[in-house]
C-alpha cells in the first residue's frame, strides 16, 4: 500500500472531549487599552528613543483593579508613571520569555469594573546595534511593534495577543511613516489612526506615487531615486491594492476609510498593519507582482476590516487574524488571477505546513511562542476555513462573518473567535460544528492509504486505510491507462479499512485518495 502526503489532506482529528468543572472564577480587573498617545524622539548621536506614551485604559474584568501590569522593552529605562497626573509608584521584574520587562504600577484609587484610567509612562530605550525591529541611523529609522518599544498590558505573544486600540503618533523628525492619516510631516511628523492598530514608524527617503480614481488614497513609497519602470511597477502594485479593496468591501462591507501605503523598507519587510505594508524594495524591480507580495498586499488588505474596524480579542485570535486572512486572501488571488494560480498558493502552503505537520499543536491554542506558528496558523487556518467553506457553502459563511464584525464593531472587548464559532455552529448546526471542533481544537494526526487496485469483474477495487483517529469521508480517483479518470466517493472509518470501487473495464495506472 502507499502512503498518500498528509500535506494534501485538511483532514484533521476528533475533538471528543468535553469542558473540565472547574470552581467559579474569582472576579478580578482585565484592562484594555483604548487609545494610545505616543511621542517619540529619536536621539541620534546618544542611539536611544525618548517616549512618553499616555495609555487610556478600560477595565474590562468583573473585578476592581489596585494595579496595572504593563509590559515594555528589556533595554527600556522608565523614569516617571502617572495616573491621572498622579505619580505611581512602580516596580520591574524581567519576563521569563520573549525577551521583555513587566512593570506593575500602583493605582492611586481602586478601579472597579467598567472604570477608565489615564497613565502616562516617561522611558528611554537605547539602540545598542539595528535589527528588522528597532533601528536608529542616519539612513532611516524604524520602530516596529514586535520590538515592544511601546508600553502595553499584552504582546503578541501573549494567549489573547497584543493589544490594538486608536492612536496618535508624534515622531520628532521628518520623512517618518506609520499608519493612519498624516496630520503633519515636520518638524514634528504627526500620525493619527483610527482603526485599532499597533504604534509603529519608519524613517527613510522615498519617491511617492500616488493613487487616482479606484487607486485613490493608496500611496507607494519607492525607495529614493527610482526608475521609471520602478514607479511603474508601483503603479501595478497600487492597483492591485485597490483591486483587494473593493473584493473585500464586495465580501465585508463598506471600507474603512483609511490611507493604505506600500512602503519599501531595507528592514522589517512583510509587515503590515492597519493599511501600512512594509515592502522589500525588490517588489518595485520585477516585471510584475510576484506572489509573494501579492498575498501579502491580500491579508493587509482584508485585515482593515479584521482586527482594523472590528478588533480581534480573546484567546485563538491568530485563527482569525492569520489563518481568514490568508483564507479571504487566497479567494482574491483565485478571482484576480484564476484557479491555478490560486492551487499554486494552496500548495505553497501545503507544502510549508507539512513541515511542522507532525509537532504542530491544535491551531486555536497556538501563540507566536510556539516555533511552528508562522508555518501552521497562516496556512493550515486558511485550510480549516476552506473546509468550512466546503461544508457551509461560501454564501453562509461570509454572512455569518459580516453579522460577526458588525456587531462587534466599536466595541472594546472585539470579535473572538469563541463568538465566531458558535455563530457558525448556529448556522450549520452539528455537522459544522463537529467539523470545527476537529479542525481546530485537535492535532494534525490523519494518514490515508491507498493500495494497488485489483480487478474485479468490470470493476477495479482498492484498499483503502485510515490511521487518523477521524472518519474521513472524501473521494478516490482512478485515472486508466488511456487518461480516463473516474471518480467514486469513499467513507474510511478512523483507523480502519474501506475499499473504492472504479466501474471502469480500462487498466487502472494511478490512484488518489482524497485528491
């Protein structure tokens, strides 16, 4: 018998378990930020960046709050915390991960539930040597959130994921960039944003090339000096932007009205957030979009409406925001660029997947910790929302998630992916449940089989077998020695026998199972 690649199977596991009784939990403060208020000024010569960051903060726990837990870079030297223009007092400890120090502060007052807070936090953070996170040089600067050169109660390695909220960004300094709408470009570059968005800028020297018509308020930003065909090529990408724009407003509802930017960057490319796409400068030579750069312009999109005009909150929100995003990029990629394009990609991530198939962990409890994320979350999440496509029908599912960020829009504690779920088990009932369930809350363990057909009468008879611990319900097809190829739906019970039955009288030359 041989063995057919898992890397080609989305099958994945039974989840068969139910929730452990566990004693009522004890009421306590969770707070939420709710807008940031960032300025920033590069000290070039001393390579450190002095902050003021003023976070306004909601409780959003079932408790009252004495304190409030923050989280900064290792480097970071905090010299003032006020509340409410009170000075707190506060004490720092290192993290045992990632890299970060955690910093309590003292609340002059108790903090019930629903209360808002106002601190403002005074730091420097020197630059020892330059990375893709944090830069200082004459060249350009940059900031980025990963490096966690902001204050925040949660990373993105966090279990709920880092926190997003409006913000206003002050850089002191000229030819800055971030997200959101530029209200001044110097002395002082002013950034406001009102999608939920991480802080961040860069600083470098760009040609600009600007939107018209559909492309409007979409802006590349090419690496100075640029050729001809290097602003061409931006004009292409600019247009491929506002071609995912409009699918997604087609899918999502209207969108948000916020500038997107393709920023070609020497570090740090392949970030994104709340319309601002971090772009290596290569992307502007080439004689047109490569896939790499399409898909990432595609999840940057569609990532206005989730997590950008609908925050993405709770534990599992990775799903949603890595594994749909790149579903809902990959259904741009299949109508902007045809079916085999699109099974090109699919099998791009396939094949990355397949690499951390048999050590991945269930999709809904990894975090960015975990090494296999960036490899399982992406890929094998816009997989599992495939196969709910398949078992809801496309219709139903974008219903459900346009309800899913309406409703959620503008409230602070966001879209979960708990609410999502139950949404669509709603919709779909058990079937679709069932198949959530196994999806997400189960390890990667299905193996199929297939073995040498034999003939049988007019037929050809295969054994099949299935060493996962679900039953599979998918298609075998034969294809017979003059190209014919037959089809025959299967049921292979988990970890058991069946067989696929071909009523075909030409010699069978290959078959697959679950093609």
């Amino acid at each position: 018998m041989k063995r057919i690649s898992i890397a080609a199977v989305v099958l994945l596991s039974l989840y068969n378990s139910s929730p452990t009784p566990v004693a009522q939990e004890e009421a306590r403060a969770a707070w939420q930020v709710s807008h940031f208020d960032i300025n920033a000024n590069i000290q070039e010569p001393a390579r450190t960046l002095a902050v003021t960051a003023v976070l306004h903060v909601t409780n959003v726990g079932r408790g009252a709050g004495t304190s409030f837990t923050f989280r900064l870079h290792s480097k970071a030297t905090v010299k003032t915390v006020t509340v409410g223009g009170v000075t707190a007092t506060f004490r720092a400890i290192t993290e045992t991960s990632g890299g970060l120090q955690r910093l309590t502060v003292t609340l002059p007052s108790s903090a019930p539930a629903g209360a808002t807070a106002s601190l403002s936090i005074t730091y420097t953070l020197p630059i020892e040597s330059n990375s893709g996170l944090t830069a200082i040089s004459p060249a350009g600067s940059q900031f980025l959130p990963q490096s966690q050169w902001y204050p925040a109660p949660n990373t993105h390695l966090t279990v709920r994921g880092a926190d997003t909220a409006p913000f206003r960004l002050t850089v002191g300094g000229s030819n800055v960039i971030s997200s959101g709408v530029e209200k001044s470009s110097g002395p002082a570059s002013i950034f406001e944003q009102p999608l939920n968005a991480q802080p961040f800028f860069v600083q470098g020297d760009w040609d600009r090339v600007e939107g018209t018509g559909d492309s409007k308020n979409i802006v590349a930003l090419v690496p100075r000096g640029a050729t001809t065909e290097e602003k061409k090529q931006a004009e292409a990408l600019i247009l491929l932007a506002a071609n995912a724009r409009s699918y997604f407003a087609g899918l999502l509802g209207p969108a948000p009205d916020v500038p997107i930017r393709l920023i070609g960057v020497r570090r740090g490319s392949g970030f994104s957030d709340a319309g601002a796409i971090l772009i290596e400068p290569g992307a502007f030579r080439r004689a047109k979009p490569d896939a790499i750069s399409v898909l990432l312009i595609a999840e940057a999109v569609s990532r206005l409406w989730l997590g950008g005009q609908t925050a993405i909150r709770g534990e599992g929100g990775g799903v949603l925001r890595d594994g749909l995003a790149r579903y809902l990029a990959n259904t741009f990629i299949e109508k902007q660029f045809g079916v085999e394009a699109a099974r090109e990609e699919y099998q791009r991530q396939r094949l990355a997947y397949s690499s951390v198939a048999r050590k991945d962990a269930p999709i809904a409890r990894v975090t960015p910790l975990d090494p296999t994320y960036y490899s399982s979350v992406p890929n094998k999440g816009a997989m599992v929302w495939r196969l709910i496509e398949h078992s809801l029908g496309r219709d139903a599912l974008l219903a459900t998630l346009r309800e899913q960020l309406q409703s959620a829009k503008g409230n602070i504690t966001g879209l979960t992916l708990a609410g999502v779920r139950n949404a669509l088990a709603a919709r779909g009932g058990e079937k679709t449940k069932t198949l959530i369930d196994q999806q997400m809350d189960q390890v990667t363990d299905l193996d199929l089989m297939v073995g040498l057909p034999q003939q049988r009468g007019g037929s050809w008879v295969a054994a099949l077998r299935n060493l996962g611990s679900v039953d599979v319900v998918t298609s075998a097809r034969a294809t017979t020695a003059t190209g014919e190829q037959v089809s025959v739906a299967v049921t292979v019970p988990a970890l058991n026998f069946g067989e696929a039955v071909f009523k075909t009288a030409g010699k069978i030359t290959r078959i697959e199972i679950d093609p």
